[in-house]
C-alpha cells in the first residue's frame, strides 16, 4: 500500500505545533512498518537553505487558482526507506516570513495558497509512478482537497481516485473565508452548498472535509465524543454528529528518537527512570539558565505554549498570582502569542523575579530543557483535541497537571482513576481556582518523594509510543479500502 500525507507543517521543516510533531512521525511509523509513505507539504522559506540534500525533482507544473495559472514544482528528500517527501514550490505563496500570518495578521490569500497545495497534493497523487490508494489528509489548509478529489471521483474525470481520510488536529481552526474564494476550487458553483463547504454564508474548509472524507479521524479518543457536542463542536458538531460512525479517534504517540532524555543533544544531563540524578541536574542547570534561585527543594513548574485562549494560560497567570505570596514554588514559562498574555506573564516575573522566569518567543531545544528541567508541567486547556506536550512531560518525568478534557484526560492517569499507574494530577473545571487546587496538590506531593518516585517513574515508563498508534492508523486505512 501507498499512503499519500498532505500537511501544512511537517518537523523539522515546518512547525507552528503539534500538527508538524504529529504528521511527521505518523509518516515514519507507517513507513516502518512496511508500507510506501510519500508526504506532499509546502517548501516554505529557509527550509532549502537549512536541508541543501533537497533536491528539485524537474517535474514542473501550472496549476489553475481561480482565473490564474500558478506554476510550481516539486523538490524531494528521501528520509528513510520507504518515506519520501515532496516539497511544494511555489516562491510566491511559501517564500515569506511566517507559516499562516505575521504578526497577528493572517496572510490575505490564504484560501489561494492552500488550494494550490491542495491541487498540487492531488497531482502528485494523480501522477505518482506507484499511484497511491490513499490520501490522508490533516486540518483545514488541506480540508478541500477530499472535496476536489471526491468531485473528480463523481465527475468521471478520475474514476480510481483514491480513497481520502482526514484528520481533524484542532476543530476550532475551520479556514473560514468569504464566498467568493469558492472561485479558487474552480469547481462549479453548484457543488457550494451545505452539504460540502458552505456554512453561514461563508466558504469553511474544514467542514468541506467534514462531509466529504471517506474517513474521518481526530486525535484522541475522547476530543472524537467531545467534538459531536455543542460545548466542543465549534458550530459543526451537527455534521459531526451525521458522521459519527465514520469518525474515529487515535491518540498521537511520541516520537522517541526526538524526545528522549538519554543522548539528546539539547539536555545538559542525561537521566532516564533508572537513572535519575541528571533529572535533578537538569533541575539546576534550568533554574540558572532561567534566572531563578538553584534550589532542590522548591517545586518547579512549566509550561510551553501558543499563548491562546485554548492553552488556559490566562488561568495559569491568575492561579499564580494568587498563590505566589504564599505558596513556595517556581514557574518557567516558553510561550508567544496573544500580546495581552505575553505582557501579563512579563509583568509576573518583574514583580516575582525569585519565583516567575518567561522566555517570549519559540525555541525547540529550550523546550527539551523546562521538560527535563520541571518538576511538574501545567496543561489547564479550555479544550485539547490531543495535546503532546503531557506527553513529552510524562516522558521527560515531569509530572503533568491537566484539565480532564480531550487528549490530556486519555494520556494522563489521576490517582482517583488508577493509584498504582498514577502518573499525573486531573482537574475538572476550567477556572483559576481548580488549577490553584491542583498546584496545591502537587505542592503537597512534592513534600513525599516517594510518592514523587512512584508518580514520575509511571510516566517515564508509560508506553506512548507510535508503533500502537500507528497499527491503529493502518487499520483504519485497510477498513476504509476494503472494508470494516
Ligand atoms: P498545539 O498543537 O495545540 O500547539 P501541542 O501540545 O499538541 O499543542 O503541541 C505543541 C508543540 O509545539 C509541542 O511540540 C511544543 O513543545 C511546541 N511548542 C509550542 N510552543 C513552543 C515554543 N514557544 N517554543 C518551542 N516549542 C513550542
């Protein structure tokens, strides 16, 4: 079998969150076991400079958007055996300085530049030597290609298109445009309705999947019941719910050989749940490259995030603000986003400067330092389809504080769930004063190492891998060609 990936983002190349984390190890675990993968995804800027092994690959194209005809290519790297990756060229559409927008400010056209990747995904498939038999599509940048496909399908024009699964990373990102960007599918209008991709009077990508997908997945079991409600379905829980046996979900796994905490380049101290000692020097060497008082004995809090309402980070400045003139701990923050949070978290530290250190911006290999370098990590999201930081943290030993939704409440084990296989602390509502309750918590946890041991060497040894996820992955492509 021949799986095709269509994305938006893809690690190391492109990354804005866990969709890149997501999509590329998704790729490589079904490259390994066994099946042909080939990833189509933009070439945006830098990334040639940085990967000069990409190579085009002389296969020009011009494809049609709207009323004019934008010529691409396609550039290639071949990773690993079996795994291909097809670069999108197209300078004038990839070659700028973010992903989505700069600043706060979404690029105008990207209705344009998203169908063109669609298109593009749809003529490599289309004129792939070994044609694959499955598109897997993921969020709504891609969300109008299992229309395009379905419409050549019905059409005549591509009797054995292949068969499209879609995968829904965040349900609250639908790329929601005005009407008249329908013009950029060049499919006839009367395939805009709403049964496709209209929804209030608007063009909705996502919901143009939602409809037309063979399959449709999400990334943990719980945010696939979630999204069928009104309070998590974002306006489309209706379409879900008319799909909800087509709708499967599978939670993401972790990508060991990228987050591990033996032989990773970007630790100062390797550990591992046999070896703990270098948890407790990664401790100290985060607290210093921080800014913060060295000091074992307090309890050390992180958190690394897109600064958005979703990630509850308001919460988490609240909590703080309420406990630090009493409570004894420490919180780092990596983040960037929404500039009234970003303010706000500075603001923190300047009056906690013993207590609150904020990096503003993104940076990989800090990440791996707060994972390594906490003692708990603080994930209170309003929602979370899956969540991969949790994951990383209960890898990293870094016990995970969670709001019980989604993915958080699938990978996370509270001790009122499950005492032996605790790896994590739940709690339910989404206010400041439940997160207090549970910093409290883990305060008071911190005060027993055993308890502490028994807490951080479930989650260091919990099996989050890829392998389980990606059987699961497979299965569903085999029931969605041949069948349940
Ligand atoms: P989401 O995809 O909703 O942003 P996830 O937890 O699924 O949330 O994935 C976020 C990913 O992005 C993780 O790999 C996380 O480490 C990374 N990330 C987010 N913000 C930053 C940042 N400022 N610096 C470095 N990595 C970041």
């Amino acid at each position: 079998m021949h799986v095709l990936l269509a994305a938006s983002e893809l690690h190391p190349f492109s990354k804005t969150g866990g969709l890149a984390d997501a999509v590329a190890a998704l790729g490589l675990a079904v490259s390994q076991a066994g099946f042909r993968v080939t990833v189509i995804t933009p070439l945006y800027r830098g990334i040639q400079a940085k990967y000069p092994e990409i190579r085009p690959m002389g296969w020009p194209f011009d494809l049609r958007v709207g009323p004019e005809l934008v010529s691409g290519q396609f550039h290639r790297l071949d990773p690993s055996p079996g795994l291909s990756i097809w670069f999108v060229e197209q300078s004038g559409f990839f070659d700028r300085r973010g992903l989505y927008n700069e600043g706060q400010r979404d690029y105008p056209d990207n209705a344009q530049r998203f169908l063109f990747l669609s298109k593009a995904a749809m003529l490599a498939a289309r004129y792939h030597p070994e044609p694959p038999s499955l598109i897997h599509c993921h969020d709504w940048q891609l969300g109008l290609l299992p229309l395009l496909v379905h419409h050549a399908r019905v059409t005549g024009s591509w009797p054995d298109a292949p068969r499209t699964v879609f995968t829904i990373h965040n349900l609250a990102y639908q790329g929601v445009f005005p009407v008249e960007s329908w013009q950029y599918t060049n499919l006839p209008w009367s395939w805009f309705h709403l049964e496709s991709a209209a929804h209030h009077g608007r063009l909705n990508f996502l919901k143009g999947a939602l409809y037309l997908a063979d399959a449709l997945t999400t990334v943990s079991p719980r945010y696939a019941q979630e999204i069928c409600t009104s309070e998590y379905g974002c306006g489309l829980e209706g379409v879900l719910r008319r799909r909800e046996h087509d709708l499967t979900g599978i939670l993401n796994g972790v990508d060991y050989s990228e987050w591990n905490t033996n032989a990773n380049p970007a630790l100062n101290h390797a550990y591992d749940a046999q070896h703990l000692a270098g948890k407790g020097a990664n401790k100290a060497s985060l607290q210093v490259e921080m800014g913060l008082p060295v000091d074992p004995e307090i309890p050390l809090f992180g958190n690394i995030s897109r600064l958005t309402d979703q990630k509850g980070c308001d919460l988490i400045a609240d909590a703080l603000e309420e406990l630090l003139p009493r409570t004894p701990l420490q919180f780092v923050l990596l983040g960037s986003g929404d500039p009234v949070l970003e303010a706000r978290f500075r603001e923190l530290a300047k009056r906690f400067p013993e207590n609150v250190a904020v990096k503003i911006g993104f940076d990989a290999r800090l990440a791996h330092r707060i994972e390594a370098g906490t003692d708990f990590y603080l994930m209170p999201s309003r929602f979370e389809p899956c969540g991969l930081n949790q994951m990383y943290s209960l890898r990293y030993g870094s016990i995970p504080i969670v709001r019980h939704t989604g993915g958080l409440a699938d990978s996370v084990i509270d001790p009122r769930d499950d005492a032996d296989r605790a790896n994590g602390i739940h709690f339910q509502e989404p206010t400041a004063e439940a997160l207090e309750w549970a910093i409290q918590k883990a305060v008071v946890l911190y005060r027993d190492p055993v308890a502490i041991h028994h807490f951080r060497v479930n989650g260091m040894s919990a099996d989050l891998s890829w392998s389980k996820q990606a059987a699961d992955y497979l299965r569903l492509y085999r029931d969605v060609l041949h069948g349940p």
